[in-house]
C-alpha cells in the first residue's frame, strides 16, 4: 500500500512505486480498478476518454485545488513552473489536449510560469495497454525524454492518472538532469490502485466542495451548449 497524508484536501504522496527524482506527488482521489461503479472512479473514466463534460468538471476542481495547495506549500508563484506531461502519440504537448490546457487554467489562476515545451519525447505504445510493470518500463524506455533550462526552483508536472510513477520518474530526471538545483512534483487526478490495496475504497477523503465543483464544472458545459 502506498501511503499518503491530506495537504490542503489533497492525496499527497511522499514516495510511489518508482518516485525517483520527485520530491511529493499529489492527486484528487483514487482511480480504482476494480470498482469501477465509484463516483470519482467513473469520472476519472469519463476523462481518460475524452469526455469533453469531465474536462470541463476536472478543471473546475483543478482551477480551485491547485491554487489552494501552492498556497499551503508557502511557494513564490514567481518561481514555480506548471509543465503538461505528454501523451504516448505526443512529441510535444498539444495545447487542444485536456492536461495542457488545464495546466494553463491553473498557472494564470495561481500566478506561476506555464511552459508547454519544457520537456519532449519520443513517440511510445500507450502504457496502460501493458499489463507487466516490466513491459511499461521497457516501453517508456523508447520515450527518451529530454527537457529544456526552466528558470525555476519549483516544477510541477501535470498529468491525468498516476500509477507506478514510472512516466513521472521519467519526466522528473530528463528535468533534473537539465535543472538539476529544481525540485519536481507530480500533480495527477487520480491515483490508479485496487481496492485491497487502498484505504478509502469510496474516496471519502475527497472534500465536498470538490465534488461540488465537478458537477458545476459539467452543469456549465451544459448551459453553454445549449445556448449555443
């Protein structure tokens, strides 16, 4: 079981699977695999397939959570940098993609740097197709990451799930190895884990307000389609 502690209303994470090179992940809930009928679980589903009604529910979350949690870190916005993790098909980030435009919600809430072409890749088959933690790795072995000078003390990286850690371990050095006086965080929606292995099957730790601010999110999208 990967242990985690509440900042801010969030899952902060000290270490996962693989962390090397992160100094604290951090994520809304838990994506469960094998509860799949789970209120937060069936949105982060909802997400991973490009539902455009859970983007929009994500970012209503994220444009309030993150903000709350660099204010409980005591972070000079000034030199924190928000970078979008890329996809398996993705060289570069897409600004269309959900995490790179989020991202950028959040940075211009918070105050922080936005930099889309901080870190690059190389095109890899998409990893949650692969079920041994041995093919994942070898696989995001061919990503090859490389990232560019951030003029940073501060780097958070954003992505959708986080399951071994392996993809943000990955991100975290290319970024190190660059910038190597930084310290890098991970911030997902959801962390992927089984009920056996998880404390709160149900995600009761997730604050009310967050579940308020989904469904605003979504609400929203409606009423602006409609009247469109």
């Amino acid at each position: 079981m990967i242990h985690y502690t509440k900042v801010a209303g969030w899952m902060g994470f000290p270490h996962l699977t693989v962390s090397a090179g992160l100094t604290y992940s951090y994520t809304i809930a838990y994506k469960l695999k094998d509860k799949t009928g789970e209120v937060w679980t069936t949105r982060f589903t909802r997400f991973k397939d490009k539902k455009i009604k859970a983007e929009w529910g994500a970012a209503y979350v994220l444009y309030e959570a993150v903000p709350a949690l660099m204010k409980q870190l005591d972070l000079n916005p000034k030199r924190v940098a928000f970078i979008p993790a890329l996809s398996s098909g993705e060289t570069n980030a897409n600004p269309d993609r959900s995490i790179p435009w989020i991202t950028k919600g959040c940075a211009r809430r918070y105050g922080a740097q936005y930099i889309d072409n901080a870190i690059s890749k190389n095109v890899h088959q998409k990893i949650h197709s692969i079920y041994s933690a041995d093919g994942r790795s070898a696989e995001l072995d061919k990503a090859n990451y490389q990232a560019k000078k951030i003029d940073a003390d501060h780097v958070f990286v954003f992505d959708d799930i986080i399951t071994r850690g392996d993809t943000l371990s990955r991100i975290a050095l290319a970024i190190l190895k660059t910038n190597p006086t930084c310290k890098v965080y991970g911030i997902a929606l959801a962390k992927a884990e089984s009920v056996a292995f998880c404390p709160n099957p149900d995600n009761d730790q997730v604050p009310a307000r967050w579940d308020e601010l989904w469904k605003h999110g979504e609400q929203e999208y409606d009423a602006r389609n409609r009247k469109g």
